[in-house]
C-alpha cells in the first residue's frame, strides 16, 4: 500500500491491519505524554482545498502523536488563490521533501491526480463526492470497538448518498470487512446505478431500523433541497431523520452514528445526538488512533508501543 | 501554391478495389488507367495504397480567432492536412464568436492563406452562442465564406421555438442547422457519462436522455417545417434508435459519430485524467457498438473528428476543472479502420461515402466529396492500411498534445494528402 486513495483499494487483511494498528496506537492517546518518536523526521503536508477544520486537526493530532513535522497548506490566502494549478503546487511539496501528503480536495479525483505528481504517500482526506476512507476506517474502528465485530453486522446508511463520499468508503469498506450495509434514502438522493453496488437499498427507513445494529446517519444539505431533491427540509426530516420516536424502536443494542457535521433537527434530532447510544463523539477520538495508523503504516514507522523502545527507521 | 507540376500516381487501390494510376493536372483527374505514362510527371509511388476522395470533416475546432494558444487556422489545417482531409468546417465557438459576416470572413481568408486545405466556417445560430436570439444567418451565408452549416457547437439551441425558427430560416439559402444536442438543466455541471463508473468515481453524471430527448424534439421539429436537421457526434444507443425511427418516417435528419465514440468508453475515467473527458461523454461498450452498427448501416450518415485542441494546462488539471475535449483529426482514418473496416463492417468505398461524399453534401461543399473519376477536381488521400503506428501526440502536426489515443497502436498512415492536384502531404509528410 503505497496511497490510500480508495477504501476499495483495501485488501481485508490490509484493513485489518489498519485497525488493529489503530487500537495498539490509541493507547497513545490514554498517556499523559501523548507522544511517540515514530515519524521523527517525517514531514506531513495537509493540503487542504476545502475548509475542514475537524478533519485537518485530526490528521495533524494524528501525525505530531508520532513526532512527524506537520505543515497544514491550506488553499486559502496561499498560491493556489492565486490560480496556481494543483499539479505546481504538487511539484512544489514534491521539492519541499514532502513524505507524506493529506488532501481534501472539492474535486472527486483529486487525490489520485495529487498521486501522479508527487513521490511521497497521498491520504486521501476527502475528495468531491468521490470518498473518504479515513471517515470508513474510523467508523468501522468504532464499530468493532462497539459491538465486537464486524462480520455480519447490519448497517444502515441513511442520507445522501448521491453525493456522499463518506458512502462511497462505507459500502466499499464494509463490505470488505463482511457488513452488511442498506442504504436508506429518498430515490433522488440514490445513485442512478445503485442497484450494482454491494449493499442493499431501501426507500423505507421505518422498515430497515428495527433491523439494524448501527444507524449511520449523514448530513443532508440544505441546497440539495433547492435543488429539488426533496420538497422540503421538513418532509425530509419526517421520512428520513432520526427522531426520539425513530430512536425508540431501534434494537437495544444498535447504536447511532454521525461523521458530523450534524444539522440537529434535520437529519437527527438533539436528543439522539447527545444519547448514549450515539458515538459521535467516539468516532472523533477514533479518528485520530485511525489517522496515525495509516500514516504509521504509509510513512513505514516502526511499532512502539508502551513499554517498547524500538528504534525510527 | 502552383498547379503547374503534374502528379502520377502509380499503382493504387482506387477505393480498396481495382489498382490503376492516376494522373493529376491543373487541379483535375486528367487520367485514370494501368501504365500510364509519366510524360514529365512527378511520380508518386502508392504501391497498391489505398486512394480515396480527399477526407471532409463537417466538425473541426480550429481555435482561432481568440484561442491561438491551443491551435490556429494554419496548425489545424496542417492536422487535417496529416489525417489525410482536404476540407474541413471549422466551428463558430471561437471568440469572438462566429456570429458575424466578419468572423466567417476572416476564418475563410486564414484558410485560404493557409492552404493545406479548404476551410468553411460554420456559422453560430444564435448571437454569442447563447441561444438567445438568431445570429445574421442570411448575412454569413451571402459573404465571400458561403455558410451553408450553422451550429451553436458546444452549446446547445435548447430552447424550441428557437430551433424551430432556425430550422426554418436556413431553408432560403439551403442552409442545415447541426445542433449540440445536450438538454442544458439534464447536464448541469456534468462531468462524465451518467452509469456504473459516474457513480463509483463520484463525478456527476451526463445522462444519454439529455442527448436523446433534444435528438427526438429535433426530429419532430424538422419534420414538421420540412427541413434540414443535422445531429452533431451522436454518443448513445438510444440516438442511434431516435435516428432510426426519424428517418423512416422520412425526416430529413442526417447524423455524425465521431471516431473516439466509435472506440473509447467511460471506464478510462477511472484514472481521472482528463483526457478523456469530452462533450459529449465517452459512454458505454453497449453504445460504441450501436454507433459502429448505425454507422454501418446508414442510420449515421458521416464520421466527424469534432478535433478539440486544449492547452496542456487545461488538461493537467482535475478532472471537474479540465476542458472538454480531443484530437482528432491525425487520428480519424486509423480509428475508422481499426473499428469499421478490420471488423468488417464497412469497406473502403464505404468510408469514403461516409468521410468525404456525404459531409460534402451536408456542407454543400461542391468541389469536395467527388467521385474519384477523370475530370473531377484532384482532392485525393492515399492510405496505407497494411502500416500500423503508436500514436504520439508530440510528433502531431496540431498544436496541441491531447490525443486520447496516446500509446496506443493503430492500424494505417495517410502516405499523400492532394488538395486539387497539389501535395499537402508527401510520403506521410506535411508539404
């Protein structure tokens, strides 16, 4: 694994590997001296096109726990709001001595474009409608921290998943890793060709919840509304959100999930969110373990875990 | 350029058939038969070459005015020139826009100086590209350049009335209206073909209704005012079927494919590079058939490069920011052999028909398109089908480098290019 671009480039054991690594790592963050030697040395570029403040700390907590030099690159007020293109400003991390780039990026595509440019390993950090694998990782961490598993849990995926890139890196995660995810939406929020996807799909969210053990909720735009997506964002909410009455019908066991950020009383209501039975919180601090498990494995550190003192190559 | 040297060609298949040598003089086919004598002659050597009529494109974008950072009159007359044509039409979307008596002028006087080979200016249907309100189509068809096809090209004239009154307008001086057909709210901010891949890659989808529901209005419209419709680079199976159903009801629609639609399919998007995005999209396996099918069986009248010259740095880019568009026309003959001739759907009189004769006859293009027979005008091609090539954008006589086909390999070479008796291309080389 030189990129990780695609949750679909994933092997099974690969990203079994990515979380289990994660879990060793996020003992790091239970010490009072959150800090590994691993990257020392290593220079981490986040190159960001789209304001994402949750994910751009998140990858920088990730890469200065393993001591890495991190530069955040973002694309405002730099060259780039000049009119440099993407492959002059990756030319010039490229000269810069860049190991490691973490990109966000409103184009799908993006990431694979960056990867052509430069020689160091490119996370993909968000592109367009495309993917987020990282957001798929950390969920899949949170769900086998969770319920224990993640062979034959049932998974729906509620939203849009039209233009979800957090979608896109679930169903093809999952299904690597033996989920079974439905996907639940208005037909207009669907993919046309939805039915070649590895998941199920339902229009009915009221039929699939009392069958599932985690709920993934995810943000509906307010513009996809305008866009004539759905008439309006209470109709939407009626059918679609997660309500305390919705909530209340779901298994005991199930939990809810949010990649964030959360429009409260549109897709999920308030008190759903703050619940118990919801990690969104956890999926944050996840985030992190997971960050620093794939650059630890993309930027070939070595393990060193509590009590051990091996050497950084 | 002079007409006084007098050019035998020796030893051709005259349309893939019978060889003969052809003699050339004063812009004319003087001779045609076995062992005809030299007599002063240069002598120009087919060795059983395949000689059709001198290639048409009825859709060339040559950029200038306004765009001579990715091709000029002269490079692209050049390029079509290496690809074997002798006419191109050049479409209006330059900027300033082909929209007036002055522009189709000046675009016809660059290929005149140029000469490489004939340059008709297709005319802009409406002020500007913006289908808003008819261009002076009287005023570009009276001038020196003679507009006969008008076309919004790369926009398309969505709003129906306005087709309606163009379709209309353009029968007093015979002239055929050859619409983009994209239904605009269908394809906003559309990326790539709307299917399998769209949806994987994340990049927003063109659908083949937006193609097929403007191909069907226009049909119905031209029926019904009796005129000339032609539909520019047909993409889908289901236009292919709308064509079908037109013509059998006797609409006067005539069609073009181009040849990367003949050959390429949405899945090279899969690398994200943007050379291959185009308008309209590379669609699927299952459409390239159709259109090999229609092409074949006359449903798709010609074969039109729509060559669309960009700059590098338009095209190293992402992908949703990267312009729309590929070479064509060094391209075009070995594409159509490599998908119609070597799969036996079409032989050599069929491509001539269908590359040189027909978009003639749509362009009203008189001196182009002609039989291969004594006394009409020399517009030859000579083609070696036996060769084959890699492709390399950077030995292309464009100004530009994106070609699709780069590294691929392809069947034939254009060995000689004559434009009325006179070489533009000499032992594969430009003159």
């Amino acid at each position: 694994m030189r990129h990780l671009l695609s949750a679909g480039d994933l092997t099974r054991d690969e990203a079994l590997l990515i979380l289990d690594t994660a879990r060793e790592l996020a003992q790091v963050g239970e010490r009072s001296v959150k800090k590994l030697p691993t990257l020392r040395g290593r220079t981490v570029v986040n190159l960001f096109y789209e304001d994402s403040t949750r994910t751009r700390i998140s990858f920088e907590a990730a890469a200065k726990r393993m001591s890495a030099d991190v530069i955040n690159f973002s694309a405002r007020g730099s060259s780039v709001s000049k009119g440099e293109s993407l492959k002059d400003t990756a030319l010039t991390l490229q000269a810069m001595g860049a190991d490691g780039v973490v990109i966000r990026h409103s184009a799908s595509g993006a990431a694979r474009r960056l990867a052509e440019w430069v020689d160091g390993a490119v996370v993909n950090a968000g592109d367009g409608t495309h993917e987020h694998p990282t957001q798929a990782l950390l969920d899949a961490f949170t769900m086998r921290e969770r319920m224990g598993r993640l062979e034959g849990l049932r998974v729906a995926v509620v939203g849009d998943i039209r233009h979800s890139r957090v979608a896109r890196s679930n169903v093809l995660l999952l299904n690597t890793l033996g989920a079974e995810v439905t996907l639940v939406a208005p037909p207009t929020l669907l993919p046309v060709s939805v039915d070649a996807w590895p998941c199920e799909v339902s229009y009915d969210f009221d039929e699939v919840l009392p069958k599932s053990d985690v709920v993934m909720m995810l943000r509906v735009q307010a513009e996809r509304m305008n866009a004539s997506f759905f008439p309006s964002a209470r109709e939407y909410s009626r059918r679609y959100g997660l309500t305390a009455e919705r909530f209340a019908r779901m298994a005991d066991h199930a939990i809810v999930m949010h990649p964030g950020p959360m429009i409260r009383g549109m897709e999920i209501s308030a008190e759903v969110a703050d619940s118990a039975r919801s990690t969104v919180v956890e999926q944050v601090t996840n985030g992190v373990s997971v960050r620093m498990a794939v650059l630890y494995l993309l930027l070939g550190g070595a393990i060193q875990g509590p009590g051990h003192q091996g050497e950084t190559r | 350029m002079t007409d006084t040297v007098r050019y035998l060609i020796r030893d051709a298949r005259i349309l893939g058939g019978e060889r003969a040598d052809l003699l050339l003089a004063s812009g004319r086919i003087e001779a045609i038969g076995q062992g005809l004598s030299a007599d002063g002659a240069e002598v120009v050597e087919a060795a059983g070459a395949v000689a059709l009529p001198g290639l048409v494109d009825l859709h060339t974008h040559l950029r200038e005015p306004g765009r001579e950072d990715a091709e000029t009159v002269a490079t692209g007359s050049r390029a079509a020139a290496m690809g074997g044509y002798t006419a191109v039409f050049a479409m209006a979307n330059t900027d300033p826009v082909a929209d007036t008596a002055g522009v189709v002028e000046q675009v016809w006087r660059l290929g005149r100086e140029a000469g490489y080979c004939d340059v008709y200016p297709v005319g802009a249907v409406t002020v500007g590209l913006k289908g808003e309100q008819l261009a002076e189509l009287g005023a570009m068809a009276d001038s020196p350049a003679r507009v006969r096809v008008f076309s919004d090209d790369g926009m398309c004239v969505s709003d129906a009335l306005l087709m309606r009154r163009a379709l209309e307008y353009v029968k007093a001086f015979d002239g055929v209206i050859a619409q983009h057909a994209q239904e605009p709210r269908l394809t906003e901010g559309a990326q790539m073909n709307e299917g399998v891949v769209s949806d994987r890659l994340g990049l927003a989808g063109w659908p083949a209704v937006a193609e097929e529901a403007i191909i069907a209005r226009d049909c119905l419209l031209a029926e019904h005012v009796g005129s000339r419709l032609h539909v520019c680079h047909v993409s889908t199976k289901g236009s292919v079927q709308i064509i079908r159903w037109a013509k059998s009801r006797g609409c006067d629609v005539t069609a073009e494919v181009t040849p990367h639609h003949l050959l390429l399919t949405d899945d090279l998007a899969e690398s994200y590079d943007p050379v291959y995005k185009v308008n309209p999209p590379l669609r699927t396996a299952e459409d390239v058939q159709a259109l090999r099918e229609g092409l074949a069986d006359g449903t798709i009248d010609i074969v039109a490069t729509d060559h669309a010259p960009h700059p590098s740095e338009a095209k190293e880019t992402e992908w949703s920011q990267a312009a729309m568009g590929m070479l064509g026309l060094e391209t075009a003959l070995s594409v159509v052999q490599h998908t119609m001739v070597d799969t036996g759907l079409l032989d050599w009189a069929g491509v001539a028909q269908r590359m040189s004769a027909v978009p003639a006859r749509i362009g009203r293009a008189v001196d182009q398109g002609r039989p291969l027979a004594v006394g009409e005008p020399a517009n030859i091609t000579l083609y070696d089908p036996t060769a084959t090539r890699v492709v390399d954008p950077a030995a292309m006589a464009s100004k530009s480098r994106n070609s699709p086909y780069a590294g691929m390999t392809l069947p034939g070479r254009v060995l000689a290019t004559f434009l009325r008796g006179v070489p533009t291309v000499l032992d594969g080389k430009i003159q």
